[in-house]
C-alpha cells in the first residue's frame, strides 16, 4: 500500500494548514485511508500533488471525458 502520513505531515509537506487538507479530504481532491478513527493519507498521492498540483476540475488527475456531468443541448429540450 506504501507509507501513510498523517494529515499533519501532509500540510507540512504541501506547505499550507492541517484545515486546507482536511478541507481537500472532504471535497474528495485527496483520498484518505481510515484505520479505525484515524485520517492518513497516502505518501504518493501528496507527493503528486506537490509535483503536479490538482487537475482544474479538481480531481486528481482521472482520467474523464470533457463533457462528463455537463448538460448538452440534447439532454436539456
């Protein structure tokens, strides 16, 4: 599965506050992993998004469909 950190760690290494993190983790920008009560966070996918920063859409790089969840004129009559 590889390291995890805490969310802590992981501002620390995203050079911004423990709430801006929490705030990603809760618009699903980051992926957390629970063990029990406990947030961690996977080493790799801070470190992605330290190299590359977020997609502007706000994923983490997934691929999707440019039209995926915007209403076409098609859908809309």
């Amino acid at each position: 599965m590889g390291q995890l950190i805490t969310v802590e760690a992981a501002a620390k290494l995203l050079a911004c506050s423990p709430a801006a993190v929490r705030k990603w983790l809760y618009q699903k920008r980051l992926r957390a992993v629970k063990i029990g009560r406990l947030t961690r966070l996977r080493l790799e996918d801070i470190e992605h998004v330290a190299s590359a920063g977020f997609e502007a859409d706000g994923t983490r790089g997934a691929a999707r469909s440019p039209t995926q969840g915007q209403v076409t004129a098609r859908q809309k009559g």
